[in-house]
C-alpha cells in the first residue's frame, strides 16, 4: 500500500473516532498499549536523530532513537523508530504529526506492536552502539547525602498530604450512612408504618404534599424556628462528670412535674402533649414515608413510561427497518424479477432471430440444394453420355484390336507352324548327322579292334 494512503487512513480513523466521541478504552490505539515505539517514515534524509528528537520531543520525553541507515555510505533512509517513555505520548504523536509536512515532505507517523532491535551491532561504530544501548533520555542527578533526607521528608508529606483527603472523604460517607442508618431505624421504632392508599389518592396526596415540602422550604430559608423537629437519633451516652452536678441547674422529671403542677397542670396535660408530639411525629413520618412512596411511584412510572417509550421507539425503529428492508426487498425482487423478464425477453428475440436466420438459412440451403442437384444431374447426365461415349469408343477399338489381335494370332500361329515344321526338319537332319556319325565311330572303333588282332 502506498504511504500517502497509509497517512489518509490513519487521519480518517482518528477523525471519525473523535466524531464520535470514542472513549480510551475502546479506541483503536489500545491495541498498542504495550508499545512505546513509533515508526517514522518519509523525512527529508538530511536530517540527523537531533532533529527528529528536537520535532518530536514536544509530546513527550524521548528515551531511545533508532535511525536507519544505509551501511556502505552511512547516509539516512528517511525512517526511523522512536521509543518514549511513556507510552501514552505515542497516542499523542500518531494523532498530531502524522501527515505533517518536513521540509516539504509528508511523513507518516504509526504505533509499532513488536519492535526488533537491529542484529548488525558488530558493524556499528561506538557512537550509534552506545545510543542503542542506553538511549537518549537526559541522566537523573544524584542528590547529595545532605539533601536526600530533607528530601525523603518533603516528599513522604507531599504523599501524606494527598493521602489524607481521600481518607477524610471515606470517613464522611462511612458517618452520613451510619446517620441515615440510625434514622431508618428510629423512624421505624417510633412510629408504625401507615396503611396503603389508592393510587388516585396517592397523586392527590402526592401534589398536596410537594406543595407542603415547597412552603416549609421557603419557610426555613426565611426563619429557622418554624423548621420541622428532627426524628429521634440514638446517642451513646456520655460519662458525666461528678463534679459538674453542682453546677448543673437543669431540672428533673419531678422538679418538672412539681413545677407544672403547681403551675396548674396536670399529668394528663403532659400526656396529650406527648401525645400531640406523637401524632405529629407520625403525621410527619407518614407523610415522609408518603412522600417517599410518591417519589418512589413517579420515578417507577418514569422509568415504566421511559421503558414504553424506548420499547415504542425500538417497535417503530423495527417496524421501520422492516418496512425499508421489505421495501428493499421488493425493489430488488422488483428489479430482480424486470431483469428476468428482459433477460426472457432478450433470449427469446435471440430465439426468434436466430430462428429467423436458420429459416432464411434453410431456405437458402434448399435453394442452393435444388440449385447444386439440378447441376449435379446435368453433370451427372454429361458425364453418363461422355461415359456411353467413350464405352462405345473403347468397344470399338476392343473390337478392332481383337480383329487385329486375332490376324495377328493367324498369322503367329501359320509362322509358329512353319516354325515348327522347320525345327522337325532340322531335328530329322540332326539324327541323320549323328547316325552318320555314329556310324562313323563304330567303323572307326571295329578298325582299331581289328588292326591289333591282325598284329
């Protein structure tokens, strides 16, 4: 793939995710979280590692550099690896200098998941080795002896003091629950519970009572004697001091009732005061409890009418993709079905014209047909007369040539004849030489037998 492609892809992803408003955890720069090696490519090959480090040394702090290079010339090949010390200053780099311009060129800037150092250290000079090895990253200054337990103080405080907020803050929320705990249970103690009310009444008595809860509001924001007694609390009891009853001057039960008697009251006074407190604690519990059951029911129906409604949303939205994935359907089967028909129709007037073309070819061939055994039956006939023609011509001449051949046969045989008669004449001839000469020898031989007897 081509890099200017590679740069547009990345762009185009980091976009769309900060369109959408993707979190960190789900974002397609996790994959590398354990990775804090960058590669970058397509740098002007002038530049040396200071001037990549001085580039990008801005979103973090550089802790090892490697610069590819050529080996026989030793000149740049216009990328690198980068490695920083924290990992997240790679998100930072890949979304902010890749596609940025050097000197006129586009670099690409992207995570690298495995990086591999380099296996040629026995070519490297001591400069570039030393670099691999322990990196770029500024030394820590040592502090002195003096200063590192001053220092070991001011830091363990500087923890100290960013630890105790949180613990303050637990404490708080540990006692507020505790406090809501005790209220819970001295509610329950001191009052009974109330019975159930219609739901009619209930949004009545609902509306009734936000109204009451508004009014004492305004109420205790103008005066803080009209604010509503809090519910009992269960207090742990303090050991009292002996030596402060003498001081103490408040008065007891029977001090009180003595007083009061005397006051003209009476116990029975006492008790419809404890009483009306009662039913005013159970009138305030009530409608607390009330008010509560209210809320409780508004929010259940919130939440029951913000269900329908996501439900009643979820139906449309299915009944809606329904619909377009219905109408989809249909205007593809639609299309699907007018393809169909014109692809009939198109292999039907292919039919028809082929059918066409194999009649007019047909026609044609039959034609031609006629046309090729009219003149085959003339050729025939031609050819059928210069046959007849040339068999009477050949019986002709057979027949002279038997005439002649049985001449010549006549004659043949008359010479074969004479031939013969001539050959037995010679044969007669031929006998009568040997018999001549036959005799010749006996006469010969009777001599030669004579001539010794005659010795």
């Amino acid at each position: 793939m081509n890099p200017l492609t590679k740069v547009k892809l990345i762009n185009e992803l980091n976009e769309r995710e900060a369109h959408l408003g993707v979190k960190e955890s789900v974002s397609w720069h996790t994959e590398y979280r354990d990775s804090a090696w960058v590669f970058v490519g397509g740098f002007p090959y002038e530049l040396t590692e200071g001037d990549i480090i001085c580039v990008f040394s801005q979103y973090g702090e550089i802790v090892n550099i490697n610069l590819v290079r050529d080996k026989k010339t030793g000149k740049s090949k216009g990328f690198c690896f980068i490695c920083f010390d924290d990992q997240r200053s790679t998100i930072l780099v890949v979304d902010n200098l890749n596609g940025i311009k050097i000197k006129g060129r586009t670099i690409r800037v992207d995570h690298v998941k495995d990086y591999r150092p380099p296996k040629d250290s026995e070519d490297m000079d001591d400069i570039t080795k030393q670099l691999r090895e322990q990196g770029c990253a500024p030394e820590a200054q040592q502090p002195s002896s003096s200063s590192s337990s001053s220092s070991e103080e001011e830091e363990e405080q500087y923890l100290i003091a960013l630890k105790k907020p949180k613990k303050d803050k637990k404490e708080k929320k540990r006692r507020k629950k505790e406090k809501k705990k005790k209220k819970e249970r001295a509610g329950r103690s001191s009052s009974s519970s109330p019975p159930p009310l219609p739901p009619a009444i209930r949004v009545k008595e609902e509306k009734r009572r936000k109204k009451e809860k508004k009014k004492k509001k305004e109420r205790a924001g103008r005066s803080s004697s009209s604010s509503p007694l809090p519910p009992a609390i269960r207090v742990k009891e303090e050991k009292e001091d002996v030596a402060y009853d003498k001081y103490d001057q408040r008065e007891t039960g029977d001090e009180e009732r003595r007083r009061r008697r005397r006051e003209g009251g009476t116990d029975r006074t006492i008790q419809r005061e404890g009483d009306r407190r009662l039913e005013r604690e159970t009138e305030r519990e009530g409608d607390r409890r009330l008010e509560r059951e209210t809320e409780r029911e508004g929010d259940r129906r919130l939440e029951r009418e913000t269900e329908r409604e996501g439900d009643r949303r979820l139906e449309r939205e299915t009944e809606r993709e329904g619909d377009r994935r219905l109408e989809r359907e249909t205007e593809r089967e639609g299309d699907r079905r007018l393809e169909r028909e014109t692809e009939r129709g198109d292999r039907r007037l292919e039919r028809e014209t082929e059918r066409e073309g194999d009649r007019r070819m047909q026609r044609e061939g039959d034609g031609r047909m006629e046309r090729e055994t009219e003149r085959e039956g003339d050729r025939r006939m031609e050819r059928k007369r210069a046959f007849d023609r040339d068999r009477d011509d050949d019986r002709r001449r057979e027949g002279d040539r038997r005439m002649e051949g049985d001449r010549g046969r006549q004659g043949d045989r008359e010479m074969e004849g004479d031939r013969k008669r001539e050959m037995k004449g010679d044969r007669k001839r031929e006998g009568d030489r040997r018999m001549e000469m036959e005799g010749d020898r006996q006469g010969e031989r009777g001599r030669q037998e004579e001539e010794p007897r005659q010795r």
